[in-house]
C-alpha cells in the first residue's frame, strides 16, 4: 500500500460512530460488498484481514500500518455499510481489557 496521510484516508473524520475497543473482533459478513464498490484500498485490506476469522482492531490497525483512530473510523464505515460485523457484540469493555494485559503480564513474568 502506498504511504497516504491519515488525514485523506478519513476524509479529515477523527471519530468513529460506533464504540470500538482495542480488543473488539470484527469479520467480514458473507455478502459484503465487491471491492469495487468499496471507498478505499485500506477498507479492501480490512475486508481481506477479516475474511474467514474474526480480528480484534489493534491487530487491524497493525496489519495496515495505520493509527487506531484511522483504523477505527473505517471499521465504522464498512459497519454502516453492512460489509463488516461485530464478532464479539458484547465483547470486551476497557476494564475487560486491564484485565486482560495483567493476566498476560503475569503469564509472561511466570515464563521468565
């Protein structure tokens, strides 16, 4: 993918209509729309990442190499269209996510 600024990817947008968490899975839905009809090569890679397994944002935005924020405000995108589907509906909220880095915290120490 070539180098674009996170600004035109958004179209100048910061925010997201839809609470996302670094943790919350995303998967492409069945009759998600043909790529051609899809506003940017970025949300052809989320449809591509998210085909066939569900995947959290924080690896989304990895996988793209872009800011979360960004990644986030095209996740909600593809969610307006119906090209994207919560995996997880009822998924991890922040403190579910404390929870979640002391226990991996405490399972790395262990191995040390």
């Amino acid at each position: 993918m070539e180098d674009v600024r996170p600004y035109t990817i958004t179209g100048g947008r910061t925010h997201s209509n839809h609470l996302l968490h670094l943790t919350t899975c995303l998967i492409t839905r069945p009759a998600a729309p043909r790529a051609a009809l899809l506003p940017s090569p970025e949300c052809e890679a989320l449809l591509l990442h998210c085909s066939g397994v569900p995947r959290p944002v924080a690896e989304l935005a990895a996988r793209l190499g872009q800011p979360v924020q960004v990644v986030k405000v095209l996740i909600g995108d593809l969610l307006d269209c119906d090209a994207l589907a919560l995996a997880n509906p009822y998924g991890a909220t922040p403190d579910d996510d404390v929870q979640l880095l002391e226990a991996l915290i405490h399972g790395l120490r262990s191995r040390l």
